[in-house]
C-alpha cells in the first residue's frame, strides 16, 4: 500500500509533513513514559517494589536520559529528517528494554506501546520496524533479567530468590547440569507467549497503519481533485462573465438610454443571465431570465438560452415570436429537465414603445418620470423549455423621457433574512423608491447594498442579478 501511494505524485509531501507531526507527537509521548518511569523510580525507593534498589537506581536513569532523548532530537530541529522516527522510536524500546531488564515479567504492556505509537506515521514499514526491533530486544532483556530482574518463581521453578546475580547463575547453572534447560523453559514459556501477544499488537496496528495510510492518501486525491475542480470553475466564472455586458457605460455614443447591470452567482458560477444589445440603430434588446437550478449545468443552459435568445432577436421579429422559436428549440434538444424564466424588451428609442415577451418571469417594476416604483401588471407566460409547443404573447409598455425600468431575478425577491422571511416586491419597490432619481449604476448598487444588508447572517441562496434601464429623449445629434 505504500508503495502505492507514494507512486501517486504528491504523496511524498503529504507524509512527509506527517512525519514532523508525529515525531512531535512521539516525543510528547515519551516524556509521558519517562514521567511514569520517574514515579515507578520512587515507589520502589519508598519500598512499594521488591527489585533491588541499587539495580533500580542504576537503570532508571538510564530509561528516562532514553525516554527524553527524542525531545532533545525535538528540541535540535531534527524532525523533518526522515531518520528521526527511527531513532525515537529506537530510543522508546531501548528505554524499556532497560526497565524489562530488572522488571522483567511486568513489562509486557510496555513493549506494545512501541507497536501502537509506531502507527503515528501512518507506515507499515515503520511499524515492521518497531515490532522486530521490540520482538529482538524483548527476547535479549529476558536472558539479560533472569540473573538481575524480579526473581520470577514459574520460570525458576523456586520460591526462593537465591539473591545476587552470581547466586542466580550458579542455580540456573545446577539445573541445566541435571537436564532442567532453564532458557530454553524460559523462551517457551515466557517469550512466545507474549511475542505471540506482541505479534497479534503488530497485526492490529499494521492494519490501521495501511488503512489510515490509504485514507489518507484518498483525502488527498480529493483534496486534489477538489482543487482542480475549483480551478475549473474559476476559469468557467470567468467564462460566463465575460459572455455578459459588464462594460460601462454600455453605449457611450448613445445619449438616448442609460442602462446598467450586475450579476452575482450564490455559487462559482450561476444560471442566472442578463443581456442587452442594438438590435438595429433605432431598437435596444434588453433580456432578464434565470434558469432551474444552479451550478455548472445550469451555467452550461444558460449559454444556451442566451445564445438563442440573442441570435433570433432579428429586426422586424416581435420579442413573442422571440420566445416562440427559443423555446422550440429548448425543448427539443432538453434532456435534463432544465428550464428558463425570461423577460425580454425590445425599446422603440425613437417613441418609447417597449415590446415585450414574458415567459414565467418576474414583474419590471417602473418609475414614471420620478414617480415610486411599482411593479408593472404583466402576464407571466410560460417558462421557455416546459412545453415545445407554446407560443407566446407579444406586450406593450409606453415610455416617456425619464422613465426607469428595473428587470430582476427571483435571488432578489427570495432573499432570505435570519427570521426566515424573504424580501419580497414590496421591499423592493421602497427600496428603488428611496433611491430618488439615481442613475441606474447607483440604483443597482443601492438595491446590492440594500440586500447585504437585510441577508446579513444568512447565506446567499439564489444567483441575484439586476437590471435597470433610464429612458431619455431621442438622440437629437444624429
């Protein structure tokens, strides 16, 4: 599995940077052990112990200087190198490679804290390591504690501790001599039974070792793939945004209309669109629709959408007959169940007659030469893409020289507050109302400010986008 995983580039980078932790994390424990080891030192000077005390005062030491070296590997800037995990966990099972030495038959729980720290690394070959290096060490202490370790009566076969280390040889020594292997009694009895425990440690640690090994390696490749994916829609924002007019002012040579826009996505990208153009020199196309759903499909249909709309917007076309062919050749080529709210106009520059089609969207609202906004009674229509067959209705809107029209996605009317209630047409015809006679630029950014402000606390839920278009006089220079 490792090898594995490290195939996969960027995994060397991920571990590497978990070896740091874990060497931390390794030399914290280890001071925990050379705590324990402290206060196990002085319970058996108060006499809680049975083990000798001058063996205890030579070798306790020397465990906890072993249990504090990898703090000083620490503390030296040593755990980036790839040879610290190595010694520290070296360090740990010398360290109680010297306390089995004089506890002897009470250290078996002390060897698998090697094994189960090793999993820290996230390595099998790391936790391979410790376990044959405990396993070996293990099998050294036992022979090196039988002459000096806590006189262990199943093993001896005696009651009685003989007393020095010499006394112990020659009683190991008499009982060879009469075909009573002691050592070899000794590894069967003592070392298998707990080497066997120790493997069974090794097996349940390789185990989490592999498998966090793997989920790790999974995350990461998510993580990756994540990254990539938010590459990609960045790049698709910005795609999208540059399909929609976001140059201002739009038409400077044109004094007969002001017009201002802006779209903000509740994702990287929207389904939500806004469009305007000359249709010819005398015609302005103006276009507010939001598409079902959100995301990159949605995105993706809305470049369809508005694609269509705007190449069959053609002069002498009504904005109906518009809709009519549009949503035609939606719904043929539909298979997702996608469909589009839409409002178009098409102004007449020169009287201020505005022909519109709407399919399913919101209501304009309008302002009559500095009067409140309202919201203009039109019939919605039928979205574009439901039914390949509708056909749609061509209205008429008269303008006069300082009317304002302000064209909207439901992202505005559903807005959504901490108290659970929307913003709703009402708040949207006071704020455009409180704005005076504001360019449509300042309009927009008011209402933008306006809705931060009534959301603040809640997540945009919906693409919010605005439009909003100032009639003027005829252009009398041309």
């Amino acid at each position: 599995m490792e090898h594995v995983a490290s195939s996969v580039g960027g995994y060397d980078d991920l571990f590497h940077h978990n070896e740091g932790q874990a060497n931390h994390y390794t030399a914290l424990c280890l001071r925990l052990a050379a705590i324990v080891a402290a206060v196990i030192w002085m319970l058996n000077v108060a006499g809680f112990f049975i083990v000798d005390r001058t063996m205890m005062n030579m070798i306790m030491p020397l465990s906890i200087v072993m249990f504090l070296i990898p703090t000083v590997l620490e503390r030296a800037g040593m755990n980036a190198r790839k040879e610290t995990k190595y010694l520290m966990i070296g360090c740990f099972a010398l360290g109680i490679a010297m306390l089995s030495a004089v506890l002897t038959m009470h250290t078996v729980l002390a060897w698998s804290c090697p094994i189960i720290l090793s999993c820290h690394y996230y390595s099998p070959r790391v936790t391979r390591f410790t376990t044959f290096s405990v396993l070996a060490l293990m099998l050294v202490t036992f022979y090196l504690g039988l002459p000096v370790g806590v006189w262990d009566s199943n093993v001896m076969r005696a009651n009685e501790d003989p007393g020095s280390a010499v006394l112990r040889l020659e009683y190991i020594r008499q009982h060879m001599s009469t075909g009573d292997n002691i050592y070899v009694r000794g590894f069967n009895f003592y070392y298998l039974p707990r080497a066997m425990i120790l493997v069974l440690v090794h097996l349940i640690s390789m185990t989490l070792s592999r498998r966090t090994h793997a989920l790790i390696s999974m995350q990461d490749r998510l993580v990756r793939d994540t990254e990539r994916i938010r590459a990609e829609l960045d790049i698709a924002t910005e795609i999208q945004t540059s399909v929609l007019p976001s140059t201002f002012p739009a038409f400077p040579d044109r004094d007969e209309f002001d017009i201002f826009a802006s779209m903000t996505p509740a994702k990287e990208v929207g389904g939500d669109f806004y469009d305007f153009f000359m249709v010819d020199e005398g015609h302005l196309a103006i276009v507010m629709a939001d598409v079902s759903g959100k995301g990159v499909p949605a995105a993706l249909f809305m470049m369809i959408g508005k694609t269509l709309i705007k190449n069959h917007t053609v002069p002498g076309r009504t904005p109906g007959d518009v809709f009519t062919i549009v949503n035609r050749l939606l719904a043929e080529s539909d298979k997702e169940g996608f469909f589009i709210t839409a409002f178009e106009g098409v102004l007449d520059l020169s009287s201020g007659e505005l022909l519109y089609a709407n399919a399913g969207h919101e209501p304009p609202f309008i302002s009559r030469s500095g009067s409140p906004f309202a919201a203009e009674p039109i019939a919605p229509g039928f979205v574009l893409a439901g039914l390949e067959d509708t056909v749609y209705k061509t209205g008429r809107i008269m303008l006069t020289p300082g009317d304002r029209l302000f064209l909207y996605t439901d992202g505005v009317s559903e807005a959504v507050r901490t108290d659970g209630s929307l913003f709703g047409r009402e708040r949207i015809g006071s704020a455009l109302s409180s704005c005076g006679p504001a360019s449509p630029e300042d309009m927009i950014k008011a209402m933008s400010g306006t809705l931060s402000t009534f959301m603040a606390g809640c997540d945009q839920a919906d693409d919010i986008t605005m439009l909003c278009l100032e009639y003027r006089a005829e252009n009398q220079g041309r």
